[in-house]
C-alpha cells in the first residue's frame, strides 16, 4: 500500500484555471490504486484586514475552508501583507512556497507517493529532492504550467482532464460530459479519436471514443484538431446509425477563460 501526501498550492491553483476545484476528487485520486492517503495540505492565503472589516468575506472563506477540513485536508494559511511604495500604491503578496516545501519535505520520509497541485516552476528543486528521497512525486495543474515543472515529474496530468475534478459550467445542458485530447486524427478525412480518463475498478483509467470534425463547432477549422495538447470538451452518446455504439458530440475547444 502506497502512503500518499497531497500538498496543494491553492492561490497558484485557483488564479491558473482550477477556481471551483473538487477536493473530495483528490481525496478519492490519492486512495486509488494501492494507494492510502496519509497526508493532506492545502496552502492558502487570507487578507487578515479584509477579514476584520468585510462580513461576507471572512464567511465565505471559512466556510471554504470548513469543506477542505471536511474532505481531510489541513488549512494553512497565509496571511497577506499589504507594502506601500513610495508613490503610496498599494501591493500585496501572499507566498506560501517555502512552508509547502518544508513541510512536504519533512512529511517524505513516511510518504512513499507526493501529488502536488501547481504550476510554478519554483518547485522544480523541490521536485527531484523528494525523487532523491524515494518519493514518486505527480503533478497536477491547469493553466500556465512550468514545461521544466512537468518534464521534472514522474507524472503529469492536466487537472482539467481528471473526471470531475474541476466541474463543468452550470450551463452545460445534459449529461456525460467528458473532457479529453486528440489521440489520433486523419485530417484528409475529418475524423478520429479522442483520449479521456475515467475511475474503474479503483483506478484512473484511459478511454477513446471516436469523433467526426462534423459534430463540432471547429467543423470549418479542422486544423484545430492537430495541435498539440489541445484539451476538448464533448458529450458522448449513442451514433444515429447503431445505438450499440457511441461518438462524441458537440465538441468545442476548452476555453479556459470560462473556469
């Protein structure tokens, strides 16, 4: 059994593309497949003079992170400080870097497996000295991810991609809405295969489902199909021609802006 730690840089997370993240989801991820979940830090940031003074503030925020204490997770904020330059403009920072990596560092030597959740590049270091302790590190982002990040993991895997990790929008009519990448494309005849995960039998596992360029609003831009990496969200429901086999539907482009 894998002993596995989350460690979450959630301001990193929630202003790259993850705002309405599903913690209960990686609670789940982290007792997958021979895994345990052992341990479990989300790093925040809270305006401690927001808090005093704007009612609706303090309870949104604690009521936030009364769910993360919910699903398991330890709160560990970090207080914002205001600067004031000397042209009197107002800046705020708020680094929870250093306390995430001492603290998943410390917590290694009982951890077999690390998920972190982010996209900064700064923790590149951090990354292989868990690997140099005998940690298999993963990394889980959205928006804007470090290339040096990714190729530093053992594993990377757009948050956007885990099965119901980042919800979709209220708007989105129907069901079985999936979210996934181009396997294979044949351009000269305007179909192919999209790749996404799935849970089955305790494990995150990968799936294809064919699609036509036809039943996507791309259909007059085909080229959008062979760029790399690009994320695709559609419907999956039985063909019109045999109900015993399925297709993508209502393909669009992920637009990130919209999460």
């Amino acid at each position: 059994m894998l002993k596995t730690g989350i460690y979450v840089d959630a301001e990193n997370i929630r202003l790259c593309g993850g705002y309405g993240m599903r913690y209960d989801i990686l609670v789940d991820l982290a007792n997958m497949d021979n895994s345990i979940m052992l341990r479990a830090n989300s790093y925040l940031a809270e305006d401690q003079k927001r808090t005093e003074v704007d009612q609706d503030y303090r309870h949104k925020l604690y009521a936030y992170h009364d769910v993360l204490r919910k699903c398991g997770f330890k709160v560990i904020k970090k207080y914002v400080k205001h600067y004031v330059d000397d042209e009197g403009v107002v800046t705020t920072k708020a680094n929870a870097d250093m306390d995430l990596a001492i603290d998943a560092i410390l917590q290694s030597r009982n951890l077999d497996r690390i998920i972190l959740l982010t996209g900064d590049g700064d923790f590149v270091r951090l990354v292989t000295a868990l690997q140099n302790k005998g940690c298999r590190v993963e990394i889980i982002g959205f928006n804007n991810v470090s290339n040096d990040l990714r190729e530093s993991a053992d594993i990377y895997t757009s948050g956007f991609l885990v099965p119901g990790l980042l919800p979709f929008p209220m708007d989105y009519d129907g069901d079985n809405w999936h979210r996934g990448i181009v396997a294979t494309y044949k351009a000269d005849r305007g179909f192919g295969f999209f790749r996404y995960f799935y849970f089955g039998e305790n494990q995150l596992k990968a799936k294809t489902v064919f699609f036509h360029c036809s039943k996507s609003e791309h259909e007059n831009d085909p080229q959008v199909f062979t760029a790399p990496g690009k994320i695709f969200e559609f419907q999956i429901a039985p063909t019109s021609r045999d109900a015993n086999k399925v297709e993508a539907m209502n393909i669009s482009l992920l637009n990130a802006k919209d999460y």
